[in-house]
C-alpha cells in the first residue's frame, strides 16, 4: 500500500538533507554536516522508537504502523540519515591524513544512477521479470536473490555510465565539416 504523506515525506526529507550538505563549501565542513545528519537521524530512530510504543492518536483502522504510521516514517528517515553517514564515511575516509574524494565508488556509482536504478528496479521487482518469483522464496533464498539483484543493477549502471560517457565524447568531438 503506497500512502501519499509518507512517500510525499521522503522527497522532502531527502530534499531538505541534500539542500543543508549543498550549502557546506569545505571537506571539514561537509564532514561535521554528515555527523550532525547522522545524529540527528539517531535521534529521530531513538525517538520514533520511543513513540510507537505510547498509544495511538488514531481511531482503530486508519494508521498501520508498516504502512502510514508518522512513526514509522521518522524511524525509516532516520535510518536513512544514519545509512548516509556511514557512507560518507565509507566513500570519504575522513579518518585518513588526507580526507579523498575518490571519482569512482560503488556508492558514488549508485548515486549518479539513482533514477536510472529506481526505473529498473521497480520494473523487475514488481514487473513481469519476477512475477513467478513473488512470495515463493523462502529467506535464505530471498537474500540471494537479493545479491544477484544488487550485482545486476550495478552491472547496468556500470553500462548505462560507459554508453552515457560514449555518446557524450562523440557530441563533444569535433565534426568534419
């Protein structure tokens, strides 16, 4: 079930983290924006946590904590929040002597293709592709499907890039008059 607010919600959350890293101009200030994002979000899961177990402001059938639960939402941002963080890290390495910013990572990758990536993901994980597959694995399986999956997407980005990255130097190259 895809409610309006919490799927409306996430743009804006994600909007208004890349709208505050946006206005960082120095790698140490990017680095404390990401630990302040990182733990905000681990305050929003500590708080979102601690709200899902007081009662229900709402009548008996129109939230599902899973679904369109306020709750629910601040918890998943702030994973998302925390998730960031921990990339960066991963991506940045500002613990080394000389913080990189490297031109190639998988997450970096993944980031550059996200709307590609969101495409076909939502086509083979609700599409005909996987239809047979849909509630018939059991965990274990699930979970290497899960792999396979996230291996293929990355290969496709990895090709999108490569035909992108071609078709832009023959724009660029000079044309025989």
């Amino acid at each position: 079930m895809f409610t309006f607010f919490p799927w409306a919600g996430y743009v804006f959350a994600g909007a208004l983290a890349g709208e505050w890293l946006d206005t960082v101009k120095s790698p140490a200030g990017e680095w404390r924006a990401n630990r302040r994002l990182a733990a905000a979000g681990a305050a929003l899961i500590a708080a979102g946590c601690g709200s899902s177990l007081l009662p229900t402001i709402y009548p008996a059938g129109y939230s599902n904590f899973w679904t369109s639960s306020p709750t629910y939402y601040f918890i998943k941002v702030g994973i998302m929040l925390v998730l960031m963080g921990l990339i960066y890290v991963f991506v940045q390495r500002p613990f080394s002597a000389e913080p990189s910013n490297p031109a190639w990572s998988p997450m970096l990758e993944f980031g550059r293709s996200s709307l590609f990536v969101y495409w076909i993901h939502v086509e083979l994980a609700y599409g005909i592709f996987s239809y047979p597959l849909h509630r018939t694995l059991p965990v274990w399986w699930t979970l290497v499907a899960f792999s396979v999956f996230t291996a293929l997407i990355y290969g496709a980005t990895l090709l999108k890039s490569r035909i992108v990255a071609g078709w832009k130097a023959r724009q660029a190259a000079p044309q025989p008059a």
